[in-house]
C-alpha cells in the first residue's frame, strides 16, 4: 500500500483535464477548503455513490493512564464520521484480481 499525496493527485487532475497544474491545485485547494467550512458550520456533505462526511459528538468519558493507572477526564469533542458510498464500497472490496477485468 502506498501513499498518494495532494501534490499527486493535483497532477493527475491536471493531465486528466488538461489544465494547467496551478488551476488544479486552486481548484483542489477550493473544494478541500469548502468541505472543511461546511464541516465546522455542522453541515453534513453528501456526495452521492462516493460517501457522506458529517460531524459527530463524542461524549466525555473518563479513561486511564495506562504507565500510571491515573484516571484522567477526557472532554467532548466533535468528529468528522465518514460513511462509504455505493460506488466506493465495491471498488474498495473488489479483489485487486477481478479490477482489471
């Protein structure tokens, strides 16, 4: 498994719609930035056959130190919870063998 970063993914946009790389970035860098001005409204972002992002509560909780066995409050916060869509569920559980078919 390997890792792909922004700057890879900027580069396949921009060869796949042939614009230029600086407008793939901006436009990249624009969608990455609305999903995060959304998400912290509260707004829950449904993209269909890809999947849904929304935001989530977790409750506090008390937890252990476990070196020190301490008990130590951990507060709320809120998530970002991600569910698979349709289309990404199957192309994420096909075989790497049956991709190509």
């Amino acid at each position: 498994m390997s890792t792909v970063t922004k700057k890879e993914l900027v580069d396949r946009v921009a060869a796949d719609t042939q614009i230029p790389q600086v407008g793939a970035k901006g436009i990249i860098n624009s969608f990455l930035d609305e999903i995060i001005a959304e998400l912290a409204k509260g707004n829950r972002l449904e993209f269909r056959d890809f999947g849904v992002f929304e935001i989530v509560t977790r409750a506090a909780r008390v937890a252990q130190n476990p070196k020190t066995l301490e008990q130590i409050h951990v507060p709320a916060k809120r998530v970002v919870k991600f569910k698979m869509g349709r289309l990404m569920r199957k192309k994420v559980n096909t075989p790497k063998t049956q991709e190509h078919s």
